[in-house]
C-alpha cells in the first residue's frame, strides 16, 4: 500500500496504464519536473505535488497493464495498491483524471474486450465513478490522430458515453496534447468538478 501521500484535504489524481503521457501531463499541470524511471513499471509509488500553503494535493499514480519485463505479479500488486488508494482517498480525491493514449487507447481496449475480461481504463472510469470520485477521460497525444472526432466518438463509446462526444467535453472528455502544453480542456473540466466540490480556490492550479 503506498504510504507516501501528504496530509492533505483536496487531491487531483492521474490514472492510466503506463506510457499514456501522466508524467508529462503532471510537470505542466505543476511545472515541476518528475523522474519517470526511463522505463514502465519502474515507478511503484506516486509522485505527489503539494503547495506547502495550500491544502491540496496532485498526485501521479504508478502506471498499471502490460509493462515488457515486469512480471504479472507485480503488474497486480500495482492494481491493487491503486485501487486501495482511491478507496482509502475517496473523499479527498475532487477529480480522477484517467490519461489515455489517443492514439492507441481503442485498439488496446478491444484487444482486452471480451465476455470474460473488462479492459483496466475501462475497468478503473468505472472504479472511480462507483465511488463518486468525479471521471476525466484526458485523451493524450490528440496531435497524432488523423480523425479527432471520429476517434473521440469511439472513446466515448468504449467508456459507455454515448456520442458524439463534444456532449462530454466540459466534464469528462478532454482532448489534450501534454507534451505542448495544450492542457487546457483538461484544465476546464477539472474546475468543473473543483467548482462542483466548492474549491474555485484551487482554480489557480488549473
């Protein structure tokens, strides 16, 4: 179980299977940078982010899925330890940002779509939402889609969102390209939830 989190009230945290683009996103939502480990399953524990004056908290959950050369053990070991966290933090947590790769997250979801597996994004926006920790799907990489729209129906169609997608677009989907620094759906739809949960004082973060 991860033991590192802060004393903290408020907290954003990001989730996704590794190598969807968390790391990156996190330096431009904190401008601080974060040792990624060079390779997937090397980060066991969160990289937290808190303003010393501030309540409040962002933190980047260890990525979970396939990763080449980590066992399947630990891979499980990862799961469970995120899903106790978001248990434990439930109350805590005003936004549960879910990092996907726009560019592969389809074909990867229905590779792992069948009648006796649920894929682990799909799985884990449904985790969040059954604990009423507010869902934002940030589909990263937007700039190597050819067809965003077309590609941004088929993600809101995976995760049980009925298209066409742009009726998501303030809340739950955010089309983004972390590594330009083009964050600012997910900004908007993570002040949503902040709103919703009475901290427009964190506004400032976003």
């Amino acid at each position: 179980m991860f033991e590192t989190r802060p004393d903290r009230d408020a907290e954003v945290a990001l989730l996704g299977r590794s190598n969807v683009g968390k790391s990156t996103l996190m330096r431009e939502i904190t401008g601080h940078k974060f040792d990624t480990g060079g390779k997937p399953g090397v980060t066991r524990e969160p990289n937290h982010y808190d303003w010393a004056s501030e309540d409040f908290v962002v933190t980047d959950l260890p990525g979970f899925g396939f990763m080449a050369g980590v066992d399947e053990g630990r891979r499980e070991n990862i799961k469970t330890d995120i899903v106790r966290y978001l248990e434990q933090y439930a109350e805590q947590i005003l936004a549960g940002v879910v990092v996907l790769d726009g560019k592969a997250a389809v074909d990867i979801i229905d590779r792992h779509s069948g009648p006796e597996e649920i894929p682990h994004t799909v799985e884990l926006f449904s985790f969040l939402q059954e604990l009423d920790i507010p869902a934002v799907l940030a589909v990263n990489k937007m700039d190597k889609v050819d067809d965003r729209d077309e590609r941004l129906d088929e993600i809101a169609d995976r995760f049980g969102l009925y298209p066409p997608w742009q009726q998501w677009e303030e809340e739950v989907i955010a089309p983004i390209v972390a590594k330009q620094g083009r964050i600012e759906p997910l900004n908007q739809a993570v002040r949503h939830h902040l709103h919703e949960a009475k901290r427009d004082d964190l506004f400032k973060f976003f």
